[in-house]
C-alpha cells in the first residue's frame, strides 16, 4: 500500500476518488476551506445566516411578487383569448355607451338578429369614453356579451401589465437585498 501512495501522482491534500481539495479540520469551518471564496470565515451574506423574521419577510416577499406576476400573466393570457375569440367569429355593431364607471363600462347595441344586447360585464379596452356616446364595437356571434370597442385589442394590456411587473419587482428586489444584509448585532 506505501508503494501505491508514493505513485499517486495527485498533490497531497487531494481526494483519491473525486480529485476535490481536502483541507485539514482546523481550517474548515462549515462553509469551505479556507482560502476559497466564502470560506475560512462565515459568510456574510446569504439565506441560512438571517434569522427567523428576515426568512419569513423574505418568503413573504418573494410569495406577494410571484402572485402579482401569476395575476400579470393571466391577465395578458386572457385578453389575448378573448380577442382570439372575438376575431374567430366577429360580429360588428354600432353601440351606445349606457354607464361609465371605475370597473366597467356598460354598452347597449343590436344584433342582425333583432335582440338587444347589453354585455353584463360591459365592453373590453373602454379608455375614454363616455356617457351617451355612439361607439362601433366587435363581438363574438356565439357569445354576444363578448364585446370591444372596435380596433382595440389585447396589446392594450402590454403595458400596464408591464408596468406592474416592473414595479413590484422593482420594490421586492431591493427589499430582499435589505433583508439579506447582516444585521448590525452580528
């Protein structure tokens, strides 16, 4: 066995099986040995150093900012399918613009089929109208409460999706890197 360590021709302080450095027990300390990046002293930054409200702030941090995303997401997604539905099958119509509000704006117009239609959820990308105002809007024939003001579309959503994402991650980001930093007691 003497002769077989004396060929080896690794530089001592290297494992036989895998090729890693080996370090002496004294100059490890949980995080690598010392002389590499990060170890021979406990890292300063880091997840497993914070402590028990810095790692719930952050996972409620990171949590809130992939929900708003998922909702970011979803909301482009969905446009996106509704517009899809609208052109597969399109109607067009002149509507009149019954109630302008916060949440929705509400329409009323006739189909080629006599009924008078007015969408419950009101009408799709509705910036800038207003009461009593005349408007030609798309919808979808097997599903006339689907209603756009024509020309409209799901581009619309780009952006203040966009802004959004941007925002929250924007604020997240920051407060993780405040969070991570070592506290002034350590």
């Amino acid at each position: 066995m003497a002769n077989a360590a004396a060929a080896d021709p690794r530089p001592a302080g290297v494992e036989a099986a895998t090729g890693v450095a080996t370090a002496p027990a004294a100059e490890m300390d949980g995080n690598g040995p010392a002389g590499t990046p990060g170890g021979g002293r406990r890292a300063r930054f880091g997840w497993h150093g914070l402590g028990r409200a810095r790692r719930i702030a952050a996972l409620v941090l990171i949590g809130l900012a992939a929900l708003v995303s998922l909702l970011c997401v979803l909301l482009v997604v969905s446009a996106w399918l509704e517009d899809a539905s609208i052109n597969a099958r399109t109607g067009r119509a002149t509507a009149e613009v019954v109630s302008v509000a916060f949440n929705r704006t509400v329409v009323r117009f006739d189909t080629p089929d006599g009924a008078v239609r007015i969408p419950p959820d009101g009408v799709l990308y509705p910036e800038g109208l207003e009461q009593g105002q005349l408007v030609r809007v798309e919808y979808d024939t097997n599903n006339p409460d689907l209603v756009r003001v024509a020309g409209r579309g799901a581009y619309l959503t780009y952006l203040p999706a966009g802004s959004t994402l941007l925002g929250v991650w924007a604020v997240v980001l920051p407060g993780l890197w405040w969070l991570r930093r070592p506290s002034r007691a350590s």
